[in-house]
C-alpha cells in the first residue's frame, strides 16, 4: 500500500476476519474504487449491516465472503508463506507492533492503517 497526498492509498482488496459490523462498515468506507471486499469472519449472527448500493455501483465494488474452505486451503496458505512468501513485502502491510499488555495503545495508533498486536 502507497502513500497518496500524506496518506494511505486506499487498498484494492480487503480481508475482513474479525466479523464485526462495525469492521466491514470502515472497510466499505476505505476500499478503492473497483475494489473488492472479502468477508471471511462474518460465519455467525450478528447486527444487520446497512449496504448503500448507489455507493456499490458507483465505486464498483464487490463484497465477496468465504466459507467452508478445506484443510487443504490452510496448508496451501502455510505453504505459500514459507515457500513464496518471502516474495511479497507483508511485512510492510502491518505498522507498529505492540505486545498485548499494550492493545490499547494499538487501537489508538493513528500513524498506519494497520497496527500489530503479538501475544
């Protein structure tokens, strides 16, 4: 992710796993134009979450959840990640990361869109 006029770029795809509302709601708000939004934590209920789809057209967005993947998947994703992941800048993707004794200052970090927090 780039920085534009001081700040993030806004991301083209966005994973959501906590499956709060209020986390897809301030993704929806930050993804780009022609972005797509993976919810993939949403799996039990939970409030309502209102959807402009005046907001979904004009930004051509896509929202896009997944569900039921294999155990395959999770050792297809362990092996991208010690095979071919050193490829991929991740790290960059997470600014400061705190140790848990500190998850309050890691919700209050403002100076990245992404904050650590290390068991």
């Amino acid at each position: 992710m780039g920085k534009a006029g001081g700040r993030a770029a806004a991301p083209t795809v966005a994973l959501e796993l906590s499956g709060t509302a209020a986390a897809v709601r301030s993704l929806l708000a930050t993804v780009d134009v022609g972005g797509v939004l993976v919810l993939v934590g949403s799996v039990f209920p939970g409030p309502d979450l209102a959807v402009s789809p005046e907001q979904l057209v004009r930004r051509l967005l896509t929202i896009r959840g997944v569900h039921n993947y294999a155990p395959r998947h999770l050792e297809q994703a362990v092996r991208f990640l010690a095979d071919g992941g050193r490829r991929y800048p991740f790290a960059e993707q997470v600014g400061v990361v705190f140790p848990l004794e500190e998850v309050d200052a890691a919700l209050a970090a403002t100076g990245h869109p992404r904050v650590g927090v290390r068991p």
